[in-house]
C-alpha cells in the first residue's frame, strides 16, 4: 500500500500569520486566515478535503 505524505507550517499569529503545505510530489500551496476563513467558499465545509 502507498504512503501518504503532507506537510503544513504557520507563521505569525492566526490573525496576520500565513502558512504553506505540500501534499505528497505534486500539490502545494499558501494558506492565510483569511483565504482559509473569510473568503468566499472558505471554510471547513468545502469539498476540497484539505482542514488546513
């Protein structure tokens, strides 16, 4: 059975801080409180599968 592999990091406080992660060689990308939180279709309702 294949591995899996993820990584996530925050820096700064939740409010102004922003992240990164990286999902197994080919996904990867930037995360801040408010693409996660308040932008539209933000939230952890949506269908994309990722609770960063």
């Amino acid at each position: 059975m294949p591995v899996a592999k993820a990584r996530a990091n925050w820096k700064g406080d939740i409010p102004s801080g922003s992240g990164a992660f990286t999902a197994g060689d080919s996904i990867s990308g930037g995360v801040t409180y408010k693409s996660r939180f308040e932008a539209p279709f933000a939230g952890p309702s949506r269908d994309d599968g990722y609770g960063l």
